[in-house]
C-alpha cells in the first residue's frame, strides 16, 4: 500500500505546522523571515530541501520531551541559493505530507522591472546571474519556479510595497486569529503603474470623474474626507459600492466553503491616489462588517506621484 499525499486539508497560516517561504529572490523573502521571527516563529533561513523532515522530528522529538513548553512554530525559508539542492523540494513536500502533516508554501513574486531596481541599488549580483545580465538571471530564476507558484497556497506580489507595506501585509496574514476563516486585502493601485500579481478581484474606477482635475483636491489624497466625498458623491459610486459588496459577499462564502484563506482585492484608477483609494477604504469597511472575516487596506501607489 503506498502513502497517501493528496495534499491535506487546508489550515489556517498562523496554525500551520510548518511553512516554506520561496519565491523570487529579491521579492521580500528576508522580510517575510523578518516578520515570523518578530511574531515568535522559529525560522530557517536557506534550509537544504531534504533537511525539511529532519527538521519536523526535531520538532516532535522536543514536544515529546517538553509537553508543557511552549515551542515555537517552524518557517524554513527555501529558495534557489540552495542550488542543485533546490530540486529536491518536491519530493521533501511529499514527504512530509507522508508524515501527515501539510507545509504551508508561501511564494514572494515581484515583477522583472521592480527586482531589476532592487539588485542594482543593492549592488549585488543575481543568484543565477553567471557571466549573464541581471535580466538573465531573474528570468532563469523564474523558469525554475514556475511550477513551484501555481501549486502555493498564497502567492504574494511585493512590486509596489516598500518594505513597511509589505511587513504591514505579512503581519496580518500570520498574525492569525482562531475566529477568522477569511483574511482579505483591500488594495488600491494605479493602472499606470501595473496590475498587482497577486490580486484575485479587480475593479477599475476610472469610470469615476477623476479629483486631480480639481485644484483644491489634487493635492489631496482618497483618505482625506474632502476627496472620499467627492467620490461616493459621483454618479453610480453608492450603487458600484453595494454592487461589488454584494459580488464579493457571494464569493467570500465560496471561498470559506473552498478553504481560501487568504485574498486579495484590488481597486484601481489612474495614479492610485484619489479614486481608488477612497472606494478601497469604502469597500474594505463594508466587508469587514462580516463575522469571520478580517479586512485591512493597502494602498500600493500612494505617495508614489
């Protein structure tokens, strides 16, 4: 009889019994270690794939001895300075899930452009870069992990997010709570800057007239009250506001019933300031008023013009 490794029924990622932080290198990995180890996560950086099961019977063997401790959750940061060892990552994933239990994978992704500014203003080389460009490099990168994204349970796109945003994020997604089922982001974002990776709902509301054609608001930003009235004001906002909660009441009841745990809505106009950001704030309150159901807001571009 060969073992079982259907993946096993999604957890929350604050109970999760280990988590795998991959990704593109340059995405945020650091960061993310940064945020597990200051919420009391024991946390492994660059961990050799195969090491993985070794590490959970360390673990065990600890509980086993220290029943009354306390002992902290595992995070093993894995990625492709492991090299050739980088491979065997599938076959440690199975393995655990032989043992019965069910890593949580959480990918960092980035676009090429935003990974691109960050090696250069840090001076250092891509991990694959060789004799290559930095480009070479990052796409080789993202080659190998192709396969390794689609199968996460949360892809996170950390291209617009300076580090506070990010960390901001993060804290909230393992942060955890027992009585939440459903953590969603609110994000406002400017098309012209690109569309957020990671999102999961977008909705334009550029169909909004815009607050930068008037002076008095252009300086202003969707958070101030003179702006956010300006846009719940607009011809068809209310009635865009109630629509899009009731959408998103339906498919918040979808995802709880699919063992989502995790989503990310974004709201977009032009610059990511005005329009975007007062409905990102609207919708994000609205939602939250749900039981099991926790809501934050990020605005990706603000301060960014």
């Amino acid at each position: 009889m060969t073992a079982d490794t259907r993946p096993l029924p999604q957890t929350s990622l604050a109970e999760a019994p280990i988590i795998i932080v991959t990704g593109m290198s340059g995405a945020g990995r650091s960061t993310t270690a940064n945020v597990l180890e200051d919420l009391g996560w024991l946390v492994v950086d660059n961990l050799p794939p195969q090491l993985l099961t070794h590490l959970a019977e360390l673990r065990d063997e600890a509980r086993a001895l220290h029943p009354e401790a306390h002992l902290q959750q595992l995070a093993v940061v894995v990625d492709v300075r492991s090299r050739g060892w980088f491979a065997q990552l599938d076959g440690a994933i199975k393995a655990a899930r032989e043992r019965g239990e069910r890593p949580s994978l959480v990918f960092l992704d980035a676009t090429d452009e935003a990974l691109v500014r960050r090696f250069e203003s840090v001076r250092r080389p891509h991990p694959l870069q060789g004799e290559g460009r930095l480009l070479d490099g990052i796409q080789r990168e993202r080659r190998m992990l192709l396969d390794l994204r689609s199968s996460a349970d949360v892809v996170i796109d950390s291209s617009g997010l300076n580090v506070h945003q990010l960390s901001a994020k993060l804290s909230s997604l393992f942060a955890g709570d027992r009585k939440v089922q459903l953590r969603i982001a609110v994000m406002s974002f400017g098309f012209k800057y690109g569309l957020p990776l990671d999102a999961d709902v977008v909705f334009d509301m550029r169909f909004l007239p815009n607050p930068y054609w008037v002076p008095e608001l252009r300086p202003l930003t969707g958070r101030d009250t003179p702006v956010s009235e300006f846009v719940m004001k607009q011809e068809g906002a209310e009635d865009f506001l109630e629509r899009a909660g009731s959408l998103l009441d339906t498919m918040i009841d979808g995802y709880v019933r699919e063992g989502r745990r995790y989503v990310t809505v974004a709201v977009g106009c032009t610059g990511g300031k005005h329009r975007s950001v007062a409905v990102a704030e609207a919708l994000s309150a609205r939602l939250g008023g749900r039981d099991r159901v926790d809501t934050f807001v990020v605005h990706r571009d603000l301060g960014r013009e």
